[in-house]
C-alpha cells in the first residue's frame, strides 16, 4: 500500500501530468492527508510532496538554460530548506552542492534581511559557496507573512568571467578565478535589477547565453515557489511544520540505526593529493573519525595547510564529502533532510587544505579535493567495516576546461566538462565501468552536443581497458576521450590520480593512473596551454581499485 501510494503521489505531482490530473483525485490526496493520523504512508507522501517540488524545478532549469553544461551535463542542483536554513528536501542531483548548501545555507540565510519577492544571487566560497562557477539562486517563501522556507538552486557556469577559458584557471588566489558574487538581491520585491544582471554578464563572453542561464535558475526557483505555495495552501502551514519535524525525526531514526553499526572507537587514514599545480606535491589530507554509541565526529587535523594553487577549499565542500560517504551506508530510502545529518559532526584546523581561509584559490578544491576527501573518510571506515567498504574509485572529476575567441566566423566560447573513470570494486560486485563517481553526479557531454556547439571533433571514446586494479572482484575501467581542436584554443587541465593510484582493499591491486597528452606529449596533471588547430587532447582516466586477492 505504501508503495503504490508513493508511485500514485509522484505521478500526481510530475510535472508533465499536472495539468491533466482531475480535481477530484487532488481533493483525494488531500482528503487522506488531512484526515490521517501521521503513518508512514501520510509521511512518505508529504516526503515525495516537497521532493516533486525539487525534481520539477531541476526539470524547468535543464529544459530552460542555453548552457551545454547545464542542459546536456545537468551540472546543477535543487533543493528546499526551511525557514532557519535547514534542509528538507533535494533532488537527486550533485553531492557537492547539495551537501555544501546543507552545511553552509543558515549562515547565509542569517546574513540577509528578506522580504517577500527577494532573490538572492551569490557564488562567494567564503560565504557559503563552492568555487565561482558555480552560483547560487535563493528565493524565501513567506506564509502569513512570516519567513518560511527557502527555494534554492545551484548551476555550473562555464564563463564567470576569468581570464582563461572555462572560468577554471590554474590559479594561486580567488580574484584570479573569475567574478565574486557576495550575497545581493538580483530580484527585490519581484523587480529584476536589470543593472546587477547586466554587470554580472557583462564579465562572460557570451553574454546572451549567460543571461538566458541565469534567467532559466530564477525560472526555477519561481516554479518551486509556486509550487511549494500550492502545497502549502493545501495541507496549512501548521500541518506542514509539524511533518516536517517528524519527516527530520524520521530520518534521524534511520541515519542512527545505521550509523550504529559502526564499533565505538577511532579511525584515522591518510591519502594525498598529486599536486597543487605550483610545485607542492604529494599534500596528505587526514581524518579521523571518533564513534560513540552511533554519534561520529569527524576531525581533519593532521591536513595540510592551504597550499598556493587552487585545490584549497571551504569546509562547507569537506562537509559535503562527509555527508555524502555516510549518506552511502544509510539505506536508500532515508529522507534526504536536515535529520540524516543530526549525528554527524565535523572539525578542520582554520586554515588547512580543507577549511581554507580567504582569498586561496579554490577552483578545483570543489571538484578534486572534495573527491579525496570521500576516498580519506571510506578508508577511514574500511578499519571499522572492512566488508562495506569498497575500495577508490578513480578520485578525479578529470576537469577540462576551454574556449576560444571569435575565429574564423564563430563567436567567442567557453567549455567545461569532467570525464568519467573506473568505480572501485566492493566484496560483492567489480567495480563499475566509465561512470561520474562519488561527488559528481553529472552527464558526459554528448558527442553530438559537443561538435554542434564548438570547434571540437572527438576523435575516440572508449573504455580505457587494463585500467581497473585486478582482485578477486577487480576495479572498473576508466575511458579514453580525445578530441581534435579546430580552432586555437586556450586548454585547462585541473586532472588527479595522475602520481598516487586508486587504492585497492584486501590484497586486491591498485587502479591505473590516468594520463593527459596533447597529441605525443605527456601533460602535467594540472595545466595550462594554447593548443593549435588539428592537435588532439587525449585524457585516459583513472581506474577503480580491485577488492581481494586472486
């Protein structure tokens, strides 16, 4: 029964059948959830209630924004926070955004007056950001004219504005990473400040298909509003407060019972970054997570301090690795709110890899750091549960950013992608094959999309076989993209796991290091290079690590 409720709830609230549902059966749904005492099923309702709102809004964002790397890559998250900040619904989009608005949202709600009509815009890492690409829309819902709730999206911009391509430079401060967008209202009392928007794409090269992105994320967060409002007018705001506590309560009963499978004690294990891309090699970060009686704490001291390239990053995208590699031990079912979270807390020195100070560049702390962290934590459970645990995944996002400007009749662009590699293999299964692991959680770049949009020609795509650690249940293949530029263009690379290889478990071997060459030329795993009509960029990604003995 609870089952076919929640199948018949989400279907009621898709966003392609809305318009065709019959009022009757809405004033069913209703009826069921103001009559009933709280259950399970009420509760699992009210859950893919808030949720639907949160798919919907990622559905109008891809379906509006002009961006490849938001509409094809669906580099973008949503999510909707109550009226203090917290956490109570996501769709299932990109760990890192999701975790790090988690961690950071009631500090930057906190900051703000807000008022009925108001949007805020902001991309500062040093104030509840990741890195700049990536910017943050947040609507308030008022109800009975007090503060409610929160509608919040975030969107990976491939031009912020910085001097390079792709708005992902090899970099040694943040003011070389593009523009920084510190908390301001875009919308005040439902007028667009036209003059803001204008000096924000004013910074991007293609300004049309910057402002039509930025659009589609107000689109979003609009539709999430309305739609949220509708819940609310339905159901009341009381009745809504009151299951959302227990929806959090709810979780937090699932997050303990499974988190208390770990043994009380401490856990500490060490992996390392390759590089900062200045000369810094080989930079350890270590956690130790202390358990007691299913409450964890999670301490990164031991870390290196912040290094001068750009893998530095704030503790709000350590955070999101943390949430995300126990939200893995917790069945699938558990809501994704503030509650999960309750009995997970976490600890960095100021000023460390991991807990960053400003102005450290942060560009790929966000996406590679963050990726480490995940694999420090996983070894870090591996001594408390070697049978869980699998072994690393490829631990890079394999960031490629690029652009050129007007040539040859084509307009100026930018391009950003990550590239898939090899899963880690557990007891039970290898490792999978070519897939956006851990704290990615985007879409390649369809090859068709690409060649339509830039002066690209992918020349190879394929597994990158031999790469997965062997085992008993050996690690999964990363893959071989190449791609033949057709114009001069200006190449970033911000790439890991190049020096120190995906770790194996239980005497299984470790995964292969990538590779990254520009036709017969070995890169470095961090670079930047202007690339000539008819070279060819080759990136071979990581493999898993393989799990036991042969």
């Amino acid at each position: 029964m609870k089952y076919q409720f929640e199948q018949f709830e989400k279907r009621i609230y898709s966003r392609c059948e809305k318009d065709i549902i019959e009022d009757k059966l809405l004033a069913l749904i209703n009826c069921v959830i103001k009559t009933s005492v709280m259950n399970s099923i009420e509760l699992s309702i009210f859950s893919s209630r808030i949720e639907a709102v949160c798919e919907e809004m990622g559905e109008v964002l891809r379906f509006s924004a002009f961006s490849p790397n938001i509409k094809d890559r669906l580099d973008f998250s949503c999510a909707v926070f109550d009226g203090q900040g917290e956490l109570c619904a996501q769709a299932a989009h990109i760990p890192v955004h999701l975790g790090s608005m988690a961690y950071a949202m009631r500090g930057i709600v906190n900051q703000i007056k807000w008022q009925p009509g108001d949007m805020v815009v902001l991309n500062d890492p040093y104030m509840g950001g990741t890195h700049l690409p990536d910017v943050t829309m947040i609507a308030p819902l008022f109800a009975d004219q007090k503060l409610f709730a929160f509608i919040v999206n975030r969107a990976h911009h491939a031009d912020i504005g910085a001097a390079s391509p792709g708005s992902m430079p090899l970099s040694e401060s943040l003011h070389e990473e593009g523009l920084v967008i510190s908390p301001r209202k875009l919308i005040k009392n439902d007028q667009l400040d036209e003059k803001y928007l204008q000096f924000i794409t004013s910074h991007m090269a293609c300004h049309d298909s910057a402002r039509g992105d930025f659009m589609a994320q107000i689109s979003a967060n609009q539709t999430g509003l309305k739609r949220l409002q509708v819940l609310l007018q339905e159901i009341g705001s009381n009745y809504f407060l009151s299951a959302l506590g227990e929806l959090n309560d709810y979780a937090s009963r699932i997050a303990n019972k499974a988190l208390a499978v770990i043994p009380d004690g401490e856990y500490c294990f060490t992996d390392y970054m390759d590089d900062d891309g200045m000369g810094y090699e080989k930079i350890p970060i270590t956690a130790t997570i202390s358990v007691t009686r299913g409450e964890l704490a999670v301490d990164f001291s031991g870390t290196a301090e912040q290094v001068s390239g750009n893998i530095n990053c704030p503790l709000s995208v350590a955070a999101a690795a943390v949430y995300y590699a126990f939200r893995c031990l917790m069945p699938a079912h558990t809501p994704a709110c503030a509650g999960a979270f309750r009995h997970i807390r976490l600890s960095a020195p100021k000023g460390c890899l991991v807990n960053a100070t400003f102005p450290a560049a942060v560009a790929a702390g966000n996406v590679e750091t963050s990726t480490r962290v995940v694999d420090v934590v996983l070894g870090a459970l591996h001594k408390a549960l070697p049978d869980a645990i699998p072994a690393a995944s490829y631990g890079s996002m394999n960031n490629v950013a690029m652009g050129g400007k007007a040539e040859n009749g084509l307009d100026a662009w930018n391009y950003y992608e990550t590239i898939a590699g090899g899963m880690g293999a557990n007891r039970d299964y290898p490792g999978l094959n070519a897939v956006q692991a851990h704290m990615t959680n985007t879409l390649n770049t369809p090859i068709e999309s690409l060649e339509y949009h830039f002066p690209l020609r992918v020349r190879s795509y394929s597994l990158n076989h031999g790469s997965g650690g062997k085992g008993r249940h050996p690690g999964g293949h990363g893959v071989v993209r190449s791609m033949e530029f057709l114009q001069n263009t200006h190449v970033t690379l911000l790439t890991e796991r190049r020096l120190n290889a995906p770790w194996g478990l239980v005497n299984g071997d470790d995964g292969c290091c990538g590779e990254n060459w520009l036709d017969d030329q070995k890169l470095a795993a961090k670079t930047q290079f202007e690339a000539k009509t008819g070279q060819i960029l080759t990136i071979k990604t990581p493999g898993g690590g393989g799990w036991g003995g042969l």
